[in-house]
C-alpha cells in the first residue's frame, strides 16, 4: 500500500475524528444542525484520503477489497448527505407537495442515514481487516 503523507494522515485521521464525533452528536441531539455538517466533512476527508492510499502490488484479492473499500467510502458520504438532508430537509419542499410524494420522501431519505453508515461501517471494518492479514501475510513470504 502507497502511505500517505504526514498532511493527508493528518486529515485522514481527522477525518474519522469528525465522522465519529458528528455522528455521536447527532445521535444523542446535541447541536444537529452543525453535527451533520461536521460528519459530512469528516467522510470527505477520510474518504479522499483513503482512496489515495492506493495499492501498488498485484494481489487481485487485496484489489478486490480496495474496489469494496470504496463502496464504502462513498457509503460514508452518502450517509452524510442523508444527514444533512434529514436535517435541514432541502429535497423535502419539492417531493413533499402531495401525500405519494412525502411518502417517497420518506422511504428514501427520512433516517435512512443510519442504514447507509452501518452498512458502510461493516464493509470498512471487514476490509481494513482482511487487507491487513493479506498484506502482512504477503510480508512474510
């Protein structure tokens, strides 16, 4: 795996600092208006970062995690993007104008955040993970 820089571990840690801490917040209704905004920005960084840390060998089943990765990377932003939505409703006044439409608004968006971030959170786990024993085992031989 390519490491990153001392600024981009920075902001990747950073990034999951702020993912978790406006994720917390916004669970627990504290401040929601500014903890979706920070988990937003926190899935950003840590999401960027994390898809610049690339894989240089020729491993297909750590490129085959690399590709799951992602998936859940942009599992993380779409989950703050929910939250934001959830929050501050932007999409809301254009579907919510007849009873069909609010019902599709609320199937699609109404705290469905937290689905996205846990499926998104299994696939991160289970692929740093698997990503790590392949690579150390890679080590080894």
């Amino acid at each position: 795996m390519r490491q990153l820089n001392k600024t981009e571990s920075i902001l990747y840690a950073l990034g999951g600092l702020l993912m978790a801490v406006g994720t917390g917040l916004y669970a627990f209704f504290i401040l929601q208006d500014v903890a979706c905004i920070v988990m937003l920005i926190g899935a950003i960084c840590f999401a960027t970062m994390q898809m610049r840390q690339q894989y240089l060998g020729t491993n297909l089943t750590i490129r085959r995690l690399r590709k799951i990765m992602v998936l859940a990377d942009i599992g993380f932003i779409l989950a703050g993007v929910f939250m934001v939505e959830d929050s501050y409703g932007f999409i809301k006044q254009y579907l919510a104008n007849s009873i069909g439409g609010y019902t599709i608004y609320v199937n699609i968006f109404y705290h469905n955040w937290v689905v996205i971030l846990l499926i998104a959170t299994a696939l991160e786990l289970y692929t740093i993970h698997r990503i790590d024993y392949l690579i150390g085992k890679e080590k080894q031989s």
